[in-house]
C-alpha cells in the first residue's frame, strides 16, 4: 500500500509531543524479544521492565507534523504516514458513523505522560478513551523493522492506526460503556472489543482506495495482495495463543485479552469482505467467535 503521490494529505490536526527518553538497550533477546515487543505495538501494554531501561515521562512540547502536503510526503517518513493516516480514517469513519467527532492523533518523540500511562515505544501504539486521543510512536516501527527483522510496512502500519481508531469509534458509540471489563478469556468483553477493532481495521483497508483528496484524487493505491498478506500476517502475530508460544509460554485462552490469530484474522477478513456492519462481536455465543 502506498499514497497515491499527487494526493493532497495536508490538514492533519496531528501532533508532534515528547522529549523523553528512546526504548533502552539491554534485557532479553531473539524471538522472546520479538514478542514482547510485537505485543506492545498492537495492545499498548508496557512491558519495559522486561527490556531492560525505562522511558523518561513528561509531556514535553508540541509541534505540527512538518513537510507532510503529498502522498510522496507520506510515502517517505513514517510521522508523515501516521498524519495523513489520519485524514483517510476521519473521512472515512464519517461516511459511516452519524455525528462522528475525530480524536486527537499524537506522533510521541521518545515518551510522554497521558490520562493512561505513559506513551512510548515501549508500550507501543494505543487509545486513551477519557482523551479520545490516539498515541503512536513512529519510532517504534523503525525499531521493529531494524533491530528485530519483523514486518512493519505501510499497510500494517495503517492497520495499526486503523484498529486504534476504532476503539475510539467503540468510545464514542458507547459500545466501551456497554460492554465494560468482565475478565479475561476468548469470549470475554475485552476479546469481543479487539476483535471488533481488528474488524474495523478491515473495513477501513477493504474501503480506503475510496477514499479522496479534495480534488477527488484517491488518498491510496489498492493494495497489492502481498501486503493484505501482511497486513494479515500482523493480525496473526499479535494473537494471544502466539505471543504466548513465541515467549515461551503455555497457551492458556482463560487469560486471553485479544483474541487468538485465527479470530484476529478472520475478522480482520471479515470486515475488509463484508465492511463496518459485518462487525458485530457481541451478539455472538461464546465459543463461535
């Protein structure tokens, strides 16, 4: 997946905030680290204490997303991606929700303090529902990309952004409210809610070539089928029953929090099939999820 490179992505409302601390050295490595930090990226759980180092906290300064006017813009630098990201994913979420109000996107430069912990590349990209506000640090893609040799490209970078938006769509349809916390497990509340999210994403991916600049050019290119693969692939690693392989760890669904890879994955394909109505995870019986 790439911008089409004429696209005009200006008018993020993105911002730029940190000035802490980058992702420390030292602590475990290999595949064990792969998942840990696999499993940050796509649950915003911070897990730093297993790597070694800590973050330093603080709000920092905030800045708009420089030079970030073209697809080429967003082709080239992942803050650029992040911010016109944005700007698909509010257009099209207000195609499908009435009322919709987009939330903040914040681009974090090293760490910095929210409602909901501290955001870093340590804890990886997550939704802060009191905010309504998205926190990213692209950092971490590079980091993943780099050091770790694991699939972080365009798409399932969009896919990232794209599942976190639609906690944010849960937030303010009041689907959060509804169905609040009751434990772990593969039919529990919080399970449906990232399952639901992953559906999203795949409607947003089955959509976005739709979606246009205001000279009605489209903001992205159809994806090629290696990169929905991808895209698919990253839905599968960040399955509760891999990562507790990958670390490993004993496969217990009783304390699953997201689902297993299969379901990641076909909902994910579910909603980039069949769209946003097909992305119903709650009125579902347990065990067919």
């Amino acid at each position: 997946m790439t911008f089409n490179d004429n696209a005009s992505v200006g008018g993020s409302t993105a911002r730029r905030r940190g000035g802490g601390a980058a992702l420390a050295g030292g602590g475990i490595a290999g595949i064990g680290a792969i998942a840990v930090l696999l499993f940050q990226l796509f649950t915003g759980t911070d897990l730093s204490g297993l790597l070694g180092g800590g973050a330093t906290t603080g709000n920092g300064d905030e800045s708009t997303i420089e030079q970030c006017q073209t697809g080429a813009d967003a082709n080239e630098r992942d803050d650029c991606r992040l911010a016109a990201g944005q700007v698909v994913l509010d257009q099209f979420w207000d195609s499908q929700v009435q009322g919709y109000t987009p939330p903040q996107l914040i681009v974090v430069d090293g760490a910095t303090g929210t409602q909901c912990g501290t955001a870093s590349n340590q804890t990886g990209p997550f939704y802060c529902p009191p905010e309504q506000t998205v926190y990213v640090d692209p950092t971490f893609f590079a980091l993943l990309r780099q050091q770790f040799d694991a699939t972080a490209g365009p798409l399932a970078q969009l896919y990232v952004l794209a599942h976190e938006y639609g906690h944010h769509v849960q937030n303010i349809a009041g689907i959060i409210q509804d169905h609040p916390d009751n434990g772990t497990g593969p039919d529990s509340n919080g399970v449906r809610r990232e399952l639901q999210a992953d559906c999203f994403a795949g409607a947003f991916v089955g959509d976005m070539t739709n979606q246009v600049d205001e000279n009605g050019v489209p903001f992205l290119e159809a994806p090629t089928p290696q990169q929905i693969a991808d895209a698919i692939n990253a839905a599968q690693t960040v399955g509760d029953d891999h990562i507790q392989q990958e670390s490993g760890g004993v496969v217990n669904p009783d304390s699953w929090t997201h689902g297993s890879s299969a379901q990641r994955q076909r909902w994910f394909e579910k909603g980039m099939q069949s769209g946003v109505s097909a992305c119903e995870t709650f009125g579902i019986p347990g065990g067919s999820l």
